[in-house]
C-alpha cells in the first residue's frame, strides 16, 4: 500500500550550482559532506513509551525498529505531559515556565498562543538559509493572524490548527454549537485541498510533494512533520485492523493498527528521501510528544503514569535520531536528552546563530548523541504548575518551609527526580489489561490510593526507572536541595498565560472554520480607519450629487 504518491522531481542543477555550508562544525557531522543537512523532525502524537517493536510491543513497527537501529536510540530522552507543552518548547527551546504556558494546553477557544516575543526553531533556521516546511498539527494557538506557522518561520503550512479532530472530515467540535472545519494551507482553510483522506496518509503525501518539489542540492531543508496520529479518536483504514485479530480489546486494536499505518507511512518518507536526492545529507529525529493514553489503547509498560502525568510513563518518549552523518550508529543514548535540547542541536547543526537573548533552556546534545559524549544536560525541570494545586495535605511544612508542596512540579537533577503536588494518574498498566481476562496477581493490577496523603515524592530514576520506591523519608537532605532548586526555578517563572474562553471564537462567526477572531488595538484601529474613509468617501459622493443636481437646477431656472 502507497500512503505517499508519487510526483516528479525537479531537474538537478549543475554541480556548480550547490549551497556550501562552510564551517569547523561540519567536521564533527562527516569528512564527505561540504553542506549543511537536511533536517526532519518528526512528531508523533500520543505514542506510549511500549509502543514500538523495539520496546517490545506486540505492534508491528518494522520501519521504526530498522531507523532506529541503524541510528541512535534515545533511552533517557524527556518530553513533556500534554500535546502544547512539548510543541511550545520544541519550538522555543525554552521551559513552559519561561513562556507562560505552564497550565495545561492551549485550548481551542482561549484567545491564547505561543508568546510572539519568542524566536522559534523555524525562524533561526531559515535566518540560517534553511527553507523551512510544516506539515501537521500546529496545536500552539491561532486566535490572531500573528500566530499562525506561516507567522512564525514556516514558508508553508498544511495541516491542522487544534489538538485533535477526525482523521477523515477534519472536523472538530469542543462543545455543543461549537464545531468547524479544521485544515489549513497556508492561512487559509484548505477546502479545495481536501479529498477526505485519512490525515496520516494525506501529510505523508504532502511531506514527499515538498521533497520532490524542492531542490535539495541548492538550499538546506527543514521539514516538520507532525503526525495526528496516534491521538484519539480511533480511526484508522479497515486493512490495517486484520493484522491484529488476536489482539481482544477494541481500543488496542485500533491502536495499534494506527501505529501500523504510522510506520508504514514513515516507510515511504524514508523511500521518497531517497528518490529525491536528501538521504545521504538529512538529519532525522522522530519523537512522541507524550506518553500513551492507556484509556486510549496507549501503554508505557513497564513505566508508572499515563499521558497528562508526570510520572515517567507521561514524560518518557520514544525517540530515535536516524542519519548517515551520525559518528557511532547503532548505538543506544543514555545521557539525559530534554525536547528542549533540539532548539539549540538542529540550530547549530544548521549553522544558525543562537544570541545570548534567546535564554535559551536547552542544550546542545549533538556530539552526546552522534559521538557517545557525555551529555552537558544535567536536570530537567519538567514543570511547576502554579494554578493546579489540588493536594489537599500539600503544605509549606510539608515542603520544609523551602514549597509549598501542594503545586504540581516535577525536577530532575541527575539520578533523582522530585514530584509534588498530585503528579496525576499513578498506576502502572501492563500489556495484560488490554486482554480480557481477568486480572488476578496483584501486581499486574495495581492501584495507588491518593488517600496515602503523600504530596512529595522522591525516585532514583536511573536504580528505579519504574518508580516503585519512595526515598522522600530515607533522604531528606536530598529532597530539600532539590526543593531548593525547584524554588530557584519558581523565581525565574513569568506569569501563567491561560485565558478565559472567548464565545468570537465560535467556527460559525468565521464561515464554518477554526481560525484567526481577535482583533489587537492596531488592527481595530486599521480596520476602522477603512471604515470611516469608506464612509467619507461614500458621503462626499452623496454630497457632490445633490451639489451637482443643484447646479443644473439652477441652470435650468436660469434659463
């Protein structure tokens, strides 16, 4: 089965006619190539930590096993809980703490974006001489103009606006009377380019026309590619589901039929990378925004947590990176890598410049992963939360008088890692609850009451990756320095950017269509100005008429 058609390449250009990317850099990359790479960064939506073969997963994912085994596997790599918060800090290189979008994700209708203030990855690649593409779910705000990919570094944009909608009409509803149509080219709803096609068949399908319309060998590529799948809802084409009759449960079956269709269409990207000329100079990341929905027929066995938790099964990804200019192939990274660490990496890969005002988060973990260095990333702070305090026995005594323990944060610093607050859904879902049988030894169904009253924890990630045990009454000299930490953090957060819900954003004030409803004070004000001067100009007509039909009244009178 072809996800991508095929379509025609453009004519090569004379040897001559090559971009050069002249830098020391390049040394590290490979002695055969005088160009900087192509990039292509692929996100997936909602994959668990279990779900690829390598993992051990029962689903079928022969491309993704071949990538990244003949790549460099990720096996510390850290995203964040929800879809917005790992885009945003993708696209930044800044923790949400530093973008003010540390609560949850940006909602449809919330007049909310990524911060225009910040640079993004796209922007500091195409300064770079990078001609830059995104394919996918954008999920980072639209409620003015000024938000929109194509605003925000992207010379081109398909794809859809919202978190989630269905695979083949690209409706969304977020509530009753407020649905609309949500795919886009460019700014623009995409109505002409819509054939109803399953949306992991249709980017793919894009993703190679970008490739083949594009001349690799006179000017760099970046190409972000970003999957609906696998989020909910669970659609995915008939064929894909009889690869797993045996699996019983419905949602899981699903599931994994749409990883299925995932991996195959990463298949003939690869194919068309090939074809077009970009392989032997392309740099490939894939990753998982989050952990997987067990709800949803994700699983991050033998991980603790879900998807929307900070627990490791909500922040440890799968990830891969994939290119003939890696050093050491075949090899697997266990140096802490954060999604905030691409920002600066695919930057400089690209020989872009990243200025001091940029504050960025992020490190650049290139030589860690192509070369087996140590990694210059020593903690992650997954997150402080400061509006979702829900621990009811979460207290500043609690927290040593250093936290107030009730805020959801998370913070790793070496081999531990400390949560406080409620860190969300906490069991751990093995492969077995998606049988139908009954589930009968305690540990494969387990469950952790909040009624415990815990609201500090305390794991050594690297001895107990599956946190299982406690430390946060044996070690309280470690917990207070990491609280100390957390709060050096809490001084540098800006204020939390999560708005109210504004009924303009309603699809049936805008034809049917997500999209762009505020206005700023400017634009009001342009808009306005036309206003008035439509006005003026319509009454002077109106008064020239009536002076003129006065005139020849008068002529006639006179005569």
């Amino acid at each position: 089965v072809v996800l991508g058609a095929a379509v025609s390449s453009p004519n090569g250009p004379a040897s001559s006619d090559r971009y050069q990317c002249v830098s020391p850099r390049l040394g590290v990359l490979s002695a055969r190539q005088d160009r900087c790479p192509h990039i292509v960064f692929i996100l997936v939506d909602d994959q668990g930590f279990r779900d690829v073969g390598y993992h051990g997963s029962e689903i079928k994912t022969p491309t993704l096993d071949r990538l990244a085994a003949q790549g460099v596997k990720l096996e510390n790599y850290y995203v964040q809980p929800l879809c917005s918060p790992s885009r945003s800090q993708l696209m930044t290189g800044r923790y949400q703490i530093h973008t003010g979008l540390q609560h949850s994700i940006i909602r449809a209708t919330q007049p909310n974006c990524l911060p225009l203030e910040n640079v993004t990855l796209p922007q500091k690649l195409k300064q770079a001489g990078y001609s830059t593409h995104m394919v996918g779910k954008w999920h980072l705000g639209f409620y003015k103009r000024g938000c929109l990919p194509t605003q925000r570094g992207f010379n081109t944009f398909f794809g859809s606006l919202l978190g989630s909608g269905d695979y083949y009409s690209h409706y969304k509803c977020e509530g009753p009377g407020m649905c609309g149509y949500d795919l886009y080219e460019g700014e623009e709803a995409a109505w002409e380019q819509d054939r109803g096609l399953y949306s992991t068949v249709m980017f793919t399908r894009k993703a190679i026309s970008i490739l083949a319309n594009h001349n690799p060998r006179r000017q760099p590529l970046f190409l972000y590619l970003a999957y609906q799948a696998v989020h909910s809802p669970l659609q995915v084409p008939a064929r894909y589901l009889e690869r797993y009759k045996g699996i019983p449960n419905l949602h899981r079956r699903k599931y994994a039929a749409m990883v299925s269709c995932l991996d195959e269409a990463i298949h003939n990207l690869t194919l068309a990378l090939k074809r077009y000329g970009y392989y032997d100079n392309t740099v490939i990341v894939y990753s998982s925004d989050n952990g997987g929905q067990p709800l949803a027929g994700g699983s991050n066995w033998p991980l603790r947590g879900s998807k929307a938790t900070y627990w490791e099964g909500g922040i440890r990804a799968v990830g891969f990176v994939h290119s003939p200019l890696l050093v050491n192939k075949g090899t697997k990274c266990r140096s802490l890598v954060h999604i905030t660490d691409w920002f600066p990496t695919l930057v400089t890969l690209g020989e872009g410049t990243l200025d001091e005002d940029l504050s960025l988060d992020g490190y650049d973990v290139w030589e860690a992963i192509s070369e087996g260095r140590p990694s210059p990333r020593q903690d992650i702070l997954h997150n402080i939360d400061p509006i979702y305090i829900k621990a009811k026995n979460g207290s500043w005594k609690a927290g040593y008088g250093l936290w107030n323990t009730a805020i959801r944060a998370a913070l790793r610093v070496g081999h531990w890692k400390l949560l406080t607050g409620i860190p969300g859904y906490s069991d751990w879902v093995p492969p077995q609850t998606f049988s139908n049988q009954r589930l009968t030894n305690r540990y494969h169904n387990e469950r952790v009451r909040w009624d415990r009253g815990n609201s500090i924890w305390l794991f050594n990630i690297t001895a107990d990756p599956y946190e299982r045990v406690d430390l946060s009454q044996r070690y309280p000299h470690i917990v207070k320095k990491m609280l100390i930490r957390l709060a050096q953090y809490n001084k540098t957060a800006v204020p939390v950017r999560y708005p109210a819900k504004d009924l303009r954003s309603n699809p049936q004030y805008n034809g049917g269509v997500w999209g762009p409803w505020y206005k700023d004070e400017r634009e009001e004000q342009e808009e306005d100005e036309r206003y008035n001067n439509l006005f003026t100009n319509h009454l002077g007509k109106r008064r020239w008429k009536k002076k003129s039909k006065n005139r020849k009244l008068k002529r006639k009178v006179e005569e």
